[in-house]
C-alpha cells in the first residue's frame, strides 16, 4: 500500500470515529451548526453561532462562540478573546490558543501540539497536554514499521528481477 493511500485510510478512519465520539459525549448543543472541514480553514464569524466542529489538515479560527465540541487532526484551534467554548477540545497534532477573558466549558486534550492560553483565559474541565512532536512519532512508530518492512521486501523483489541480456545490434 503506498503512503498517500495508507494515511488517507488513516484518516478516513479517524473521521468516522469523531461523530459517533461527539454524539456520545453526553452533553447536546443547542447553537448554530455543525461544522465538518477537511484539508481547509473553517471560521465561525464574530456574532455567528456553531455546533461541533470536526476538522482534519485544516485550521479553526473562532471569531464567534461555540456551544458543541471541538476536534482537530493534524489542525490548529485559535479562539479570540472574549469568547466561549461550552464543550471539550480535543486537538491532535495541532496548537491551541485562547485569546484574553475567552473560556473553554470542557475538558481540554492537546497531544502533539503547543498551549497558548493567556493568563485571563480559563479552562473550566480537565486539562491533558502533552506538548511537542515527539509524541506524534511515538504513536506512529507501530505504523512505520510494518510499512518499512514491507518497503524493504517489495524493494529486495523489485532488485532481483531477471535482467534480459542485451542482444547485440540490438535485434533478435
């Protein structure tokens, strides 16, 4: 299986985990609209309302408030000050921010990325973070290996194909 096709698998699987997690998270929002974004920027404008919000490759900007959930693969999260997030944020490979006098409801898991928070904002749920990229290649290492594995075995074939002489004059 070649790399584009196994992390498009990945990812695929992924994101069809997120809704079914969201749904089961025992809190239901009553604001604007679910948002769903892959590989592009989704905002929530100054004075609109959203839902949940699941992304993947891709940034989320809030400009407005948020009473779902939020979750990024491989994506930031940037919220301006005096803003609210009623439900968790969980942020995969991504950073997180949290501009003056905004707040997060929920719980707050960040693994891969880096925590801006300024000093007037405030986390009301549990707080996980693990910072930095070295994470990220821990949890992938189980892949890179059989992936590595099958490369060399596939590279190893290819090498030792019969090669058909070359006739001289280059005919038969």
């Amino acid at each position: 299986m070649n790399r584009p096709r196994s992390l498009a698998l990945l990812l695929a699987t992924l994101l069809a985990l997120a809704p079914p997690a969201l749904l089961a998270s025992g809190h239901h929002h009553s604001g604007g609209p679910d948002h769903v974004g892959f590989g592009n920027t989704i905002t929530i404008d100054e004075g609109q309302s959203s839902g949940d919000i699941v992304c993947a490759f891709c940034t989320v900007r809030v400009h407005g408030d948020v009473s779902g959930d939020i979750v990024t693969f491989f994506g930031d999260v940037k919220v301006d000050g005096n803003r609210n997030l009623s439900g968790d944020a969980v942020v995969f490979g991504g950073n997180f921010g949290l501009g003056d006098q905004s707040s997060l409801g929920g719980d707050l898991v960040l693994f891969g990325g880096e925590l801006s928070q300024a000093s007037t904002a405030t986390v009301h749920g549990d707080r996980v973070v693990f910072s930095g990229g070295g994470w990220l290649l821990i949890l992938l290492l189980p892949l890179l290996i059989p992936i590595g594995i099958i490369w060399l075995i596939v590279y190893l074939i290819q090498r030792q194909r019969y090669q058909f002489p070359a006739y001289p004059g280059g005919r038969f």
